[in-house]
C-alpha cells in the first residue's frame, strides 16, 4: 500500500490552501522559523496528519478517478509547493534524515 510522502513540502502546501490549521503556538514556531525536534510530538503529528488528510483528499478524487491513489496526491501537492507565492508562509524546520 502506498502512502504519501510525509515531507516539509506536503504540510506547507496544506496549510497554504486552509485544509492545515495549526495551534498559535505551533504555527509561531513555523512562522519564526524555530525548529521542531526530530520525533517530537509536533513533528509527529505533522507528519501524521499530513499521511491522513492525503488519504481523505485520494478518497474523494476515487469517486471520479478511480486509479487516483496517494503517491498522485502527493506528487500534485508537492508540485504546487514549487511554486512561490507573494503570501507564503515558511514551512517547518526539522533536522532529520528522515525526509
């Protein structure tokens, strides 16, 4: 079974199109560019969460598309993250090697 790719980039692009709403204290240390431990709950539940919208937004587009799975969510929300925009916030700091 495929997954998406739990990355900086994924978090980043939803929370640019509103589907990622973070804590004010979660979203100060993203928007001040504070890093977020390796496998701290935060940087977990980033991930995590980013693994789960992922699947509910492949379940959806099923229902029109039925071949869609994670990895073309993943890989079309990473490719909206190459773009810049004027309004960006900074996505999260993580020192890992684990994306």
């Amino acid at each position: 079974m495929e997954s998406a790719c739990a990355d900086y980039k994924l978090p980043f692009v939803l929370r640019r199109l509103g589907i990622f709403s973070y804590s004010d204290y979660l979203a100060d240390k993203i928007d001040n560019q504070i890093q977020i431990d390796k496998d701290s709950e935060e940087e977990v539940e980033l991930r995590a969460n980013t693994i789960w919208i992922v699947e509910l937004i492949k379940q959806k587009i099923k229902k029109k598309i039925a071949h869609a799975d994670s990895i073309h969510v993943n890989d079309h929300l990473w490719l909206l993250g190459q773009k810049k925009l004027k309004n960006d916030k900074p996505y999260h700091l993580t020192r890992t090697t684990s994306y």
